[in-house]
C-alpha cells in the first residue's frame, strides 16, 4: 500500500503551533491550544513526557533575529498548559523535524540548519527543562545539502539520525542518509543508501529493533516529484 509523506517545505509551514487531543471513540476535540508570535511558526514532531506532559519541536520565525527561522520547544503538561519554550538557532535557518525523550529524562532532538546555499544535519541535547546540554551540526563535505528527519537513541546510550543527502553540483537527487553517533553526539558512522537512479530516496523515521539492528522507514519520490 503507498504511503503519502508531505515533503517538508517552508510552504507548509503554519502560521502558529496547533495542537489538538483527540478523543478516539467519538472524534471529539477535549481541547486545542496555539503556541507562538506574529510571524510563521510551527511544529513537525510531538512526545509525550515520562510526568505524562507534551513536548513539540519545530521551528518559530516570531522571535529569532530578522525573523529566520530558529528550532523551537515547548513543553506544556497534560493538558496543553504552557510549562516552557525554547529557541535555539543560528542567523540563518534552523529547524527541528523530531524529538525523543532520552534515557535520562532530556531530550534529543535533531533537524537541518542552513548552511550558506545547503543544509547540514544537527542533534542537540536537552535536560529535562529544554535547557541545551550540546549541540553537534555535521558537515558531511562541500557542497553537500543534507538533512535529518527522524533521531532515536541506541541501546548503547548513542544516537541514530536518518535523513537525505545530495551533492548539489553532481547529482540532483537525495539519498537515504544515515549516521551513528556516540553519547556525546561525536560521528561514529555514516552511511548512505540509494534505490534508484531516478529519484529521491530519503528516510523520514528510524527506529532500533531488538536485535540491534534498524527499521527505516523510506520516502522514494520519482523524479516527476510522484511519491512512490
């Protein structure tokens, strides 16, 4: 069965954070709340806490110098109620495309950051109030626009990212980009995948499996733009 995935695109992008819980049996809204300022604003992964909070990761232009785009964290209690916010960024493009709640009760979140005319990946590690304990961005050679989608941590205490990649003076289309970090965040591997010579792969989620290895799932767009 083919699987949609909207494209990540600043395009899409709302104009505040809207988070909605859902009652499954009948679809009725319990309740909704707006996060953010006056200008584009918003959010591409949801956690919930261990203390049975929410947490949201994305990006916020309302509050970042000239209005770039910074990564942006809130984390509210279980009823939507603000707790904190965070914004973390550079003078261009920052975005946090997921987040997980890691072993010792902060989080990992990672994304892309503009980098000149590209994009390079980041992971950045959070205590438990959002506070940023280390932040890695990882340039992967010149001229290369790569991106993270998806982050867990291993049963090691490291990392895993997994996202795209291309040379944009050589190829024109992404592969599956892969990379394994220790505790700290510091590259242990990178690998990347490619399925087909006509189009986009890229993986939009990572998950450990309990033999060790990795379940990846994978965006593969033709190059017509048609989701596969």
């Amino acid at each position: 069965m083919n699987k949609r995935i909207i494209e990540l695109t600043s395009t899409l992008t709302l104009l505040i954070l809207l988070m909605a819980i859902v009652e499954v049996r009948g679809q009725d809204v319990l309740w909704n709340r707006t996060f953010g300022g006056a200008w584009s604003d918003g959010a591409f992964a949801v956690v919930q806490s261990n203390d049975g909070g929410i947490v949201m990761a994305g990006f916020s232009s309302s509050y970042s110098t000239n209005h770039v785009e910074d990564v942006y964290l809130v984390k509210t209690d279980a009823q939507g109620n603000q707790i904190w916010s965070r914004t973390i960024g550079t003078d261009l493009d920052d975005i946090a495309t997921d987040i997980k709640q890691t072993s010792d009760g902060g989080y990992i979140v990672t994304g892309y950051k503009q980098v000149s005319n590209v994009n390079d990946p980041f992971l950045i590690k959070t205590d438990s109030s959002g506070n940023v304990l280390w932040e890695h961005n990882y340039d992967f050679g010149l001229n290369m626009d790569d991106r993270s989608h998806s982050v867990c941590q291993t049963s090691d205490g490291g990392y895993i990212l997994a996202g795209q990649t291309r040379n944009v003076d050589q190829f024109p289309n992404y592969d599956m980009l892969i990379v394994r970090t220790d505790g700290n965040g510091n590259v242990v591997w990178m690998r990347t995948y490619r399925y087909t010579d006509y189009g986009n792969d890229v993986a939009m989620s990572i998950v450990q499996l309990d033999d060790g290895g990795f379940f990846l799932e994978e965006q593969l767009r033709a190059a017509s733009g048609q989701v596969l």
